[in-house]
C-alpha cells in the first residue's frame, strides 16, 4: 500500500515536472474580415472609412495593423503602421483618394506579443464624377423687359454627387458675353449696378465641381427700362395766385423722380405770364430767394426739372 501511494505521488510529480518544461504556445490573432466596404464595390463617399473585424484568440489585446492600400492588385504601401485598437470591429478613415480609380488593400494584425496574421487582400473602385447640373432658373428671366438699372442676378444649380459647386459669371452686351465678372464665387447671387436705360444685357453662369467637372449654362438676357422724366413740380410756395406777399420772399416747391434719380432745377421769373427769364440754373436744391420785388406787382414763375439721364 505504502509503494503505490509513493508511486503515484513520483508519477504526479514527473507530470508536474513536464508540463513546467514546455513553454506555453501563443496563437496569432485570427485572420481579419472584411465589413466595409463590401469586396469589389464602387463607393461615393471620401474621405472612406474602412472597416474590418479581428479578434485575439488568447486575449493578448490591443490588437495593432498594418494597413496597406494602392491601386496595385497585391498593395505593399502601408499607409498606416501598427494602428491599435482593442474592440473586435475597427474602423480607419482614408482622406486622399482619386475619383474613378480601383483600390486594393488588406491589414496584418498583430497581437500585443507580435505575433502577426495577415488578411486577404480586397478592394473597392471609388465612383466616377459627374459634372454640375445646367445652371438655370435665371432672375430676371431670360428675355425679361423693363428691368430696373440696379438688380440682383441669380441663378439655380446642383452637383450629383454633392461636391461643392463655384461659379464664373459672364456679364455684358455682346450676345456671347466674355467679361467675366465674378470668378470661384460660392454663391448663386450677383449685384449689377449702374446699368445703362433701355440696353439690353447678356449672361451666363459656368458651374466647376472640386473634382474638375465643369457645366456651362446657356446665354440669358434682359432689357433694362427706358428713363422716366421727373414728376411735375407741385406744391409751390407761395401758393399760386397768392396774394399780399412780401417783396423779400422765398420761393419754394416739391419734386421727385420715379426712379430715384438725382434732380436740378432751372428757375423762370418775371412779370411776364409766360416767364423767360432764368434766374437759375442746375440748381440741386428747392428753394430759391427772391429780394427787393416791386410793390403791388404779380410775378410768375416756373420750375423745370432735369433728371441726370436726359429727362425734363
């Protein structure tokens, strides 16, 4: 009884004294899999963020990859060395890639003791561009008439794709016009000011995506408005056919021009009821004075009105 029991314990002990003696084997991560984007697929989106899944079979987190991208079938350019991370899916944002172009990539994972497993290789072909929409929906209206001298071009246009969107604006009174006025601007609104009266302009928008596709519209015009002579001078003071005046006096009157454009005035006085005589010329305010008049004697006077574009 007592030999069995000393052999078993020196059985026992030779177990013990094996296992001791062999060295505990780390195992690789397991081999990467792919969760975006899908293998072969075309992708609109940059910056692209790739996604794939790992796991450590031993527990020896974090995980680091080597991730390798290019347009090569078999890519060896690493873009990213030893990228950690200890969930299971990771994700890495690509920020530079060509519009049109099949990429390849893979990763290798390395457990924290750098043992390696290497991924399969996969790809993906980013999506081609395609130019900005026609610019239209033009303000004013292609064809519009009677347009006032300042006014506010604007436009409609879009990208397929979402880019971003800049625009040159061609602007004069050629059919064809090639004075661009505005160039890159973000915007789908132009003022245009001091436009000359009853001129018909010409324009047209090009539209240029941030990927190099351009979209030019079509040639819109409009006719600015003829001028309008002044309004009639009203409102004298003293009233007409006033009487038992003063022979010092101020002449007053009231005038305006409808579209807003800067007046002068020319003053008419005398006794005759047609006067003739100008007493002054241009003259930009409405008032005038009148000195040393004659006792008991009727006066007539007029106002003409001139506006800067020719009206009277």
């Amino acid at each position: 009884m007592r030999i069995k029991r000393t052999m078993i314990i020196l059985i026992a002990l030779v177990i013990i004294i094996l296992i001791s003696a062999c060295p505990i084997i780390n195992r690789p991560p397991r081999e990467p899999k792919l969760v975006f984007p899908t293998n072969g697929s075309e992708v609109q989106s940059i910056p692209l963020i790739l996604q794939w899944s790992c796991e450590e079979p031993d527990g020896d987190y974090p995980i680091s990859y080597d991730i390798y991208l290019g347009k090569n079938a078999n890519p060896s350019t690493i873009i990213q060395s030893k990228f950690k991370s200890s969930g299971s899916k990771i994700s890495y944002t690509v920020n530079s890639l060509e519009i049109g172009e099949t990429y390849y990539w893979r990763v290798v994972a390395y457990d924290n003791k750098g043992i390696s497993r290497n991924g399969p290789v996969w790809n993906f072909k980013t999506k081609e561009n395609r130019n900005p929409a026609q610019p239209s929906s033009p303000n004013p209206a292609n064809n519009a008439t009677n347009q006032s001298l300042t006014l506010t071009l604007s436009w409609g246009c879009s990208d397929p794709d979402g880019d971003a969107v800049t625009y040159d604006v061609y602007f004069g009174t050629s059919s064809n016009p090639t004075t661009k006025v505005s160039s890159g601007q973000s915007g789908k609104t132009l003022g245009r000011s001091n436009l000359s009266q009853n001129t018909t302009y010409y324009w047209k928008v090009v539209a240029k995506d941030n990927h190099g596709g351009v979209t030019e519209g079509p040639v819109w015009k409009f006719t600015t408005n003829e001028n309008t002579n002044p309004a009639q001078p009203s409102s004298p003071n003293p009233a007409n056919n006033a009487t038992n005046q003063p022979v010092t006096l101020t002449l007053f009157w009231e005038c305006s021009d409808p579209e807003g454009d800067p007046l002068t005035y020319d003053i008419y006085f005398d006794t005759n009821s047609n006067p003739t005589t100008r007493v002054s010329s241009g003259q930009s305010n409405k008032a005038m004075s009148r000195p040393n008049l004659s006792q008991n004697t009727t006066y007539y006077w007029k106002v003409v009105a001139k506006d800067n574009k020719g009206g009277v």
